[in-house]
C-alpha cells in the first residue's frame, strides 16, 4: 500500500518536473525569442536613429545652402534691379546719342551739299583761272543764243583741233550790227555742244567794247580760248580759226590755229582785256 502511494507520488513528481521543464522551455524559448525580437528592434532603431542623423544633417546642410541661396538670390535681384536701372539709363542715352546722331547726319547731308555746291562753283572758277564766271546766265550780247547739252564731255586737244577745223563758221562773213563776234561765237558753242563737245561762250571786254570768243576745257592742254570770228568777205584768209592767250591785264593778241600761205598768223591786238566773264 506504502509502495503503491510512493509509486503515486513519484509520478505525480515527475509531472511536475515536467511541467516545470516544459515552463522554464517555454520561457526560455519565449525570452529568447522575445530577445531577439528586442534585438531587431534596437537594431531598427539605430538605424533610424543614424538616418535621422543624416536627414537633421541633412535638413540642416539643406538649410545652410538654401539661406546662402536665398542670400545669392537676393544680392543677384539687387544686381538685377541696378543693371535694369542702368539698362534703361542707357536706352535714354542711346535715344538721346540716335537723335543727336540723326540730327548730325542731317546736318552732314547738308554741309555735303554745300560743299559740292562751293566744290563746283570752285572747280568752275579753278577752269578760268579766277575770272568771272557766269553759269545758266545768257551773255552780254545780242541775238545770242546757246544752247547746251548734258551729255557733252571735255575733248582732248587733238579732237577739238578736228573739230574746229571741219566747223565752217569761220567762213562766214562778218556783217556789222548784224552778224558779228558773238553770233560767231555762239554758233560755234552750239556745234561744239550738238557734237558732244563740252564749250563755253566768253565774254572779253576791252577798252569801250565787248568781244566773244569761246573756250573748252581739253583733257590734255588744259583751258584754251579760241576765236573763231570771220571777216569781212574778201577781207582775210579763208581760215579765220584763232587761238588766243586770255588773261586779265594782257593783251588780246589771236593767233591762227591752220596758218594760210600770204596770211600772217599773228592778228591784230586788240588790246588790254579788262574784264572775263565765261559762260558754261
């Protein structure tokens, strides 16, 4: 009966050591477990630890630059808004720099015009060796008619030779009051011109009277007056084509330009020119 109760309670022990193995397993296992969840976490939790670390790190490099940005930007607006100032300070000056420069181009214009206008009348006196010159004027003389062209040209002085040779006027006769040096003379101004040849008629005054005669600026021999009045019918050579030295103070000496044989060459002095007015 003894040994039946023994046998009773040792199993009852070993039960109980079982459950008691079976509790400390459980929480051994649960510890453990529990442990190494805790563990994970820690370990999380560093690692959000160390990235909110680096994200405060961050956010505070983030921070610095964006305020140094934000400093930039504003110096840089500050620059923006001086350039603006001078931007537009510039476009007045440029406005007011364009119409000066408008206004001086005008005035250029202006004084080019004149100055070919004075560069022309100049060259027109610089032809007559500073005589009087009359341009688009009609001549002191009566029945005088000239006509030019705008298309003649200065000749060379063998082309005026020929054409002063093949030109008849010359041969006309000299009529008094009605066919005389200036009808002589503005004939051969407007043959000269009809052919292309660039003439002037001029006015010579002497003691008490005017005489005419032409003149045509060469390409060669520079300016030369000729004077190709005729004579009384019968009265001289065929050829009465001259050429003749004017210059104011000396004398009006014609000279023939195709001598004849029982002619001289050298005419009459017909004295001290006074006065020269050239009308191109």
């Amino acid at each position: 009966m003894q040994g039946t109760t023994l046998k009773s309670n040792s199993k009852i022990l070993y039960l109980i050591f079982g459950i008691c193995l079976l509790l400390v397993l459980a929480i051994g296992t649960g510890w453990y477990l529990t442990f190494d969840t805790l563990r994970q976490v820690r370990i999380e939790l560093d690692t959000q630890e160390q990235e909110t670390q680096k994200y405060l790190q961050l956010s505070d490099q983030y921070e610095s630059e964006l305020d140094n940005t934000i400093n930039q930007l504003s110096v840089t607006k500050d620059k923006l808004e001086n350039t603006e100032t001078k931007l537009d300070d510039m476009q007045s000056r440029y406005e007011t720099v364009s119409l000066e420069l408008s206004q001086t181009q005008n005035q250029l214009q202006q004084t080019n015009h004149d100055l070919e206008e004075i560069t022309s009348e100049l060259t027109l006196y610089k032809e007559t060796w500073g005589s009087i010159v009359a341009s688009g004027e009609k001549p002191p003389f009566s029945n005088v008619n000239v006509v030019n062209n705008p298309q003649s040209e200065n000749p060379s002085w063998p082309q005026l030779q020929s054409f002063v040779l093949a030109d008849k006027t010359d041969a006309n006769p000299y009529l008094p009051d009605s066919y005389v040096c200036g009808e002589f003379a503005s004939d051969v101004h407007n043959h000269a011109e009809a052919s292309g040849i660039r003439c002037a008629l001029v006015a010579i005054e002497l003691k008490d009277v005017w005489h005419a005669c032409d003149a045509f600026l060469t390409t060669d021999r520079g300016l030369v007056f000729i004077d190709c009045t005729g004579v009384v019918s019968g009265d001289g050579p065929a050829n009465c084509d001259k050429l003749v030295t004017v210059k104011l103070g000396g004398e009006y000496i014609p000279i023939s330009m195709f001598p004849e044989p029982g002619w001289l060459s050298v005419w009459e002095n017909m004295g001290i020119i006074l006065d020269v007015q050239i009308y191109w």
